[in-house]
C-alpha cells in the first residue's frame, strides 16, 4: 500500500468518525450493509457500461468500503459511505438519489480544467448569474476555503480512483467546487493580469424562473429559452403556446443553456416533433448486454413522430457547460434530424442512459448508466462538440446568443 493511499485512508476514517456524531440510527443492520455494498458492486460490474473506460479496482472498492462498514454509526453515514464510493468511478452521473447536509452538490456556477499541476476556471454560468462582475474565466485557482487547491483534490474522500489522472483530478477539481451543502465555497484566484482576488461562489445569485420556459422576439428572430424543464410534461404545451406565437418569425433560437437537470426522452420528443414532416431517428443507443429487467431513469428512445403544425424556418440550439443529460441530448437530436446547427462551449457531458437500483431495506436507491447514448453520426454524447464551438474569453455580453444570431440571420437569407 503506497503512501498516498495510506493518507486517503486515514482522512476518510477520520471523516467517517466525524459523520457519527449524527443522532439519527442506522435503519439495518452492519450485515445488511455488506449485503447492500455487494449487490450495488455486482449491479456495476455487470450493468455499467462505461466500466471497462474506468481505471478503477473492484477488488479495492471492495476491501476499502468493507472495512469502513464497523465505523458507521448514523444514517448520515451510511448515505456518505455509498456516495463516496459512486465517486470512486468519477461519473457526475452515477449518483445517489438522495442527500444530505454533508453531501457535495451536483454542479457549480464555474466550471474548471485541471492539468498540469495547474485548474484554470474556463467557464461561468453567465446566462444564469445576475450578479456577475469580475471575469473569471482564466483565472487559477489558488486556495479553496484557505487550502491549495492540489491539496483538496488529494484530499477528496476517495480512496481507489488515481488522483494522479488529469481525468481523475479535472473531476474531483469540479466536484470539489460544487462544494458540500453545509460548507462554504471561498475560492483565492490569480487572474490572468497576475491580480489575486477573493471569491465566494454562494454570493453569486442564480436567476430563479417560476415559469417553464420564457420566449421574446428579437427581431424577426423568436428566442425560446427552457427553464430547466425538461423533466416537467406541462413543458411540452407551453412549448407549443410559445411557439404557436412565433410561427410568423424568419428564424427562431431555442436556448438550452439552463437544462442542468436533464430530462425525460419524451418532452425531448414532444419539442423536436414539431420541427419534421416524418419520422426520425435522432439518437443512438448502444449497450453491451441485455436488459437487467431495471426501469430506465430516462425511457430509452431514439425516434421522434411529426406533430402539430411543423415550423420549418431555419433553427439554431444554443447550448453551454450547464446544458445537462436530456438537454444534450435534444441539441444533437436536433442537429441530427437535420432541423438545427448547434451554438455554444462544450456540455455537462453526463454520459450514458440512466437505469435506477433501489437498496429496498435502505430506503434510497442510486442511478447506473447502462446504456451509451450516441449522435446518429455515431459520436458518443460525451465527445460531443458543438459545431459552432464557442470558447469562453470573459463575461462581456453573451458571445454565444451574439453567434447564434449571426449564424441565423445567414440561414434566413439563404431560406429566403
């Protein structure tokens, strides 16, 4: 056992041992939690896809997690202890469907690229932030609440997964940014004219929309930006509404910037149907073994059916970092069915389609991607990159809306 991994092992006993303090009981027995850790590693062995593009050791989930077993003491801990080792694969997919205080979020309003001893921040949510002021966006991250950087990474509670990976470090930089629910997230940047500032990611305020979806012409040009939506069925009638109202426009942008949850096959379908005259096939699907009998998180689908009234001016997706799951997957369906041309940085990249295992007697279950999911041209959703790829350089307007419209009123002169 290196020396490193020893480290890890310590400070996640002692995190394990801080977790304790919690008041609430185990709900089953130490037995019953081996039991649970064997199912849920059989459930991955055999079912999730992206197993054999993990550098992981089974064996070594299996003999680190076990041991940790007699040192839980609360319910706290046990959803801690089934969290962390889903990190061990470093998949912003694979999750457990529950949550506590001490749980690292999902995502953050920055998105970072660590690599050569080095995380620059190379994206800001700022579609969504209201207070935005300084560009962050090549700015190093120095400290993050008062530590360097490298430092929490190596820190994080994983224990089988090789933090010496630009793969393993990029994730858990970005895990570590999201942060936990119940710490703060002060970050010390150097910028890059070599000024260091100070930054609290909880003061950024989000925008909040109580509506589905918000539409608005520019121009002759519709805008219809979702709402992280997708997930919602009363999406697809507002859709239809909105759009209803713009079938008069030359050109129409639908904006996917703020989909961070993802979302159901179906809404994706029911938003694309109204863009064909017949039946498409706008994704892939592709698994290595046959279904294990478990419900899809997502129903898997990979053909939209024409209807209502069809709008055939040209379209343009907008898409950006926090374009999640089902919002990626509805940018390149519709580049696939020939019906739009893609604007925007890189996506979440949350690979695969979602099967859910529950633990029964645990009252939680947790997500397994058991099917990749692909462009019709074949590229894995992960690989993805926008066709017009835009790269971040700063917070000055919105670049991205800015292309879209550019590109857009081009295809309305040439559809003219």
């Amino acid at each position: 056992m290196t020396k490193e991994l020893l480290t890890f092992l310590t400070l996640l006993g002692f995190c394990m041992g801080a977790f304790g303090q919690s008041k609430s009981k185990l709900p089953v027995s130490k037995d019953q939690i081996e039991e649970n850790l064997e199912r849920m590693l059989n459930n991955i062995r055999n079912n999730y896809i992206y197993l054999p593009d993990k550098d992981i050791d089974l064996n070594c989930i299996k003999e680190q997690y076990s041991q940790r077993i007699e040192n839980l003491a609360s319910r706290d801990d046990l959803i801690l202890f089934f969290e962390f080792l889903l990190d061990e694969f470093y998949d912003s997919h694979l999750i457990l469907n529950t949550n506590i205080n001490s749980s690292y979020r999902l995502y953050a309003p920055v998105y970072s690229k660590t690599e050569n001893g080095k995380t620059i921040i190379t994206s800001v949510w700022q579609s969504q932030i209201n207070n935005l002021k300084a560009n962050l966006v090549g700015a190093e991250i120095i400290k993050f609440n008062g530590k360097l950087f490298g430092q929490v990474i190596d820190d994080f509670p994983t224990v089988c997964s090789d933090k010496t990976q630009d793969e393993v470090r990029n994730w858990i930089g970005n895990k570590v940014l999201s942060g936990r629910y119940n710490e703060p997230r002060i970050l010390e940047l150097k910028l890059p004219n070599g000024n260091n500032i100070t930054v609290d990611l909880d003061d950024f305020k989000l925008k909040k929309s109580k509506s589905l979806l918000s539409s608005r012409k520019i121009g002759n040009i519709g805008l219809i930006r979702i709402n992280n939506s997708l997930a919602d069925h009363k999406l697809i009638a507002k859709f239809d509404k909105s759009l209803n109202a713009m079938l008069d426009t030359n050109g129409l942008i639908i904006d996917l910037r703020n989909t961070i949850d993802g979302g159901r096959c179906n809404v994706a379908e029911g938003i694309m149907g109204r863009f064909i005259e017949e039946k498409q096939k706008y994704q892939e699907i592709s698994s290595h073994k046959k279904n294990s009998g478990q419900q899809p998180q997502d129903e898997p689908c990979m053909v939209v059916d024409p209807r209502g009234i069809q709008y055939t001016k040209p379209v343009i997706v907008l898409v950006g970092r926090w374009t999640g799951s089902m919002g990626e997957g509805i940018a390149m369906g519709f580049e696939g069915i020939g019906r739009a041309e893609v604007v925007g940085s890189e996506m979440r990249k949350l690979i695969g389609n979602m099967y859910g295992y529950s633990f029964g007697n645990l009252g939680f279950s947790y997500n397994i991607s058991q099917e990749k999911t692909l462009h019709v041209n074949g590229t894995p959703r992960e690989d993805y990159v926008p066709t017009h790829h835009i790269i971040s350089t700063g917070i000055g307007g919105d670049m991205v809306l800015e292309k879209g419209i550019e590109i857009i009123e081009e295809a309305i002169d040439n559809h003219q």
